[in-house]
C-alpha cells in the first residue's frame, strides 16, 4: 500500500479536558503517515498548550465548526482528511483501514465511521444503543473522504450552526458511492490481546473500559470505530445541546426543501421514530434490550417535545 499522507483535521474551542486523550489516540494510530491540524476558536483554556505537544500546525478560526474544518482543509496537504471532534477518540486501525478501503474501491467518494458512545450510566448506555442504530442512515454523515472530493463538494455550507455534517454528506453523496468502514483488522498491524505492546496504549484502553467498553470489544468489533466522549454530559445539558442545534435546522431544511425525501427521513415521527430501528432486521436490538429500548424513546419523546416547541415558538 502506497502510504498517502492523511490530515487529521480537528475543532476545538475550550477543550483542556478532552484534546489530550484524542490526540493520544490520532498517535496510536497503525497508519503512520498522518498531519494533526488543530483548528482552534479562540479557547480560554489549556486547548492549544496541550495540542502543541503534538503538533505544530494549531491554527484559530471561527465562529463555528464549519468554518474551522474548511480552514484545516485549505491547509492541510494530504491525500485524504478526516474530521473529528477533540472529545472523539479513534480506535487504532480507523486511518488505516480507511485507506485501505479506498484502494480497494476507486468508486468511493467517503466512509462513515461507526460511532460508540462513551459512558456506564443508563443515561450514556441508552445514547450508545441509541447511536448503534444510525451508521451508514440518513441521520449519519461520512467522516473521511479525499482532499480533492472534499474540495468539489465545496466543503461544508459556513451558515450553518447545525446539520452541518448533514448537508455535507448529501454533496459528497452526489458525487459518488459512500460506504460503511468495515469492522476488522489489518493484519500489518495486529496484535492479540494478551501483548504487551498492543498498539492501544494503556492508558486508553483504561479510559475505555472505566467508561463502559468491555476489553473484548476493543480487539474484536470495536477496532475500526470512533469513541465519542460524552461522559460529561447529563440530561440537562443534552437537552440544551439539542435545543442550541434545532436553531440552526431551519437554513437546512430552507436549503433542500421541507418535502425533499431525505429531509423528511432526517425531521419526520415515521423514519426517526419507527423505522431507522427496524430496517434492515435492527428491530431485534430492541427486544434483545427492553430496558434501554424504553428509556431511548422516553429521550426521543422529550427531544421530540423540546423540537416541536421550538417549532410552536418560532411562528408565534
């Protein structure tokens, strides 16, 4: 495999108590020829301090993530990018598998990238369940693409606060195949579970597991994903979080139309509330976990009502 350089393109903006950990994972990682681009919005905290110890290319922009990640595109010079948040955590084989997949498939235009909620509350263990259903859906967006896609989908739409990732994910659609990353190893890099130098460092794989991942998962269906750090989150600020990005929904909506099919998948009760659980033989998650199945669509229900009384506020 020709090693293409790939850019690491990541938003922060007051991130001290996350960055570390992300960064950590981007240098575990199996494929070795990557650039770390922080793109920084003005942060009052320790972010840029802790991310100069990995890298040099640091860089401040605003106002929004949409903004910044154009930005680390414009300057980075890889072949490829992916983009994360700085509370994301990549397992070790994500870059190169995604590689791989692209050299194996010259008709693919992007990847998403399976998403693993972090957390041992029921609260964190519903958002997990709840995320397990959405890879590869309308209601995800692809993660890694080349320089030159990412260029001609014109990147992503700077007005918009939210969706974003949405929107983006509809222009690389057009202009070819997307692709879910596969769950499993590259053999270059394998190590079993039992070695002392496995390639997740220990001090991960210990944040993993005091979070939830059982450590059978991390060599097993857990290798090629993306853990995503919300174990700060409590419900008051996940409600607080949705409300912030429902203001933003309508420039996307405005954009694609109210009747657009996708649209409507993406904001309507039948696909978000019914049938995103069920296709493609998921339903059998639900009944496998009753508990997390009542407790997700107590959550769906109230986010429901927090965007239905947005909508209500908004005409009046």
């Amino acid at each position: 495999m020709i090693n293409d350089l790939v850019s690491v393109i990541i938003t922060t903006k007051n991130e001290e108590n996350n960055i570390e950990m992300c960064l950590k994972s981007v240098n575990c990682q199996s494929y070795k020829n990557i650039e770390i681009i922080v793109v920084d919005n003005q942060s009052a905290d320790k972010t840029k301090e802790i991310a100069a110890k990995f890298t040099d290319l640091i860089y401040n922009k605003g106002p929004e993530r949409s903004a910044q990640r154009n930005f680390g595109v414009s300057v980075s010079g890889g072949e490829y990018v992916i983009y994360i948040d700085a509370d994301m955590i990549l397992a070790p084989f994500v870059i190169e598998s995604c590689v791989a997949e692209f050299k194996s498939d010259t008709l693919l235009v992007g990847l998403y990238i399976p998403e693993i909620i972090l957390g041992r509350g029921l609260f964190c263990r519903t958002r997990r369940f709840e995320r397990s259903f959405y890879n590869a859906t309308p209601i995800d967006a692809v993660r890694f693409v080349k320089k030159d896609i990412f260029i001609k989908a014109n990147g992503f739409d700077e007005r918009f606060s939210a969706a974003e990732d949405w929107d983006f994910n509809r222009k690389v659609s057009n202009l070819g195949k997307l692709k879910l990353l596969g769950s499993y190893k590259v053999s270059s890099c394998e190590k079993k579970e039992n070695e002392e130098e496995n390639i997740f460092s220990k001090e991960i794989v210990n944040f993993l597991i005091s979070n939830g991942i059982n450590s059978k998962d991390l060599y097993n269906k857990y290798n090629n994903v993306i853990f995503h750090n919300e174990t700060s989150i409590t419900l008051s600020k996940y409600f607080s979080k949705k409300s912030y990005y429902m203001k933003g929904f309508d420039i996307y909506i405005n954009k694609w139309g109210k009747n657009d099919i996708i649209i409507k998948k993406q904001f309507g009760l039948l696909y978000r509330y019914l049938l995103v659980f069920i296709e493609s033989s998921k339903w059998k998650k639900l009944l496998r976990h009753p508990l997390l199945t009542v407790y997700m669509y107590f959550l769906k229900g109230a986010v429901g009502f927090v965007y239905v009384k947005h909508k209500m506020f908004k005409i009046s």
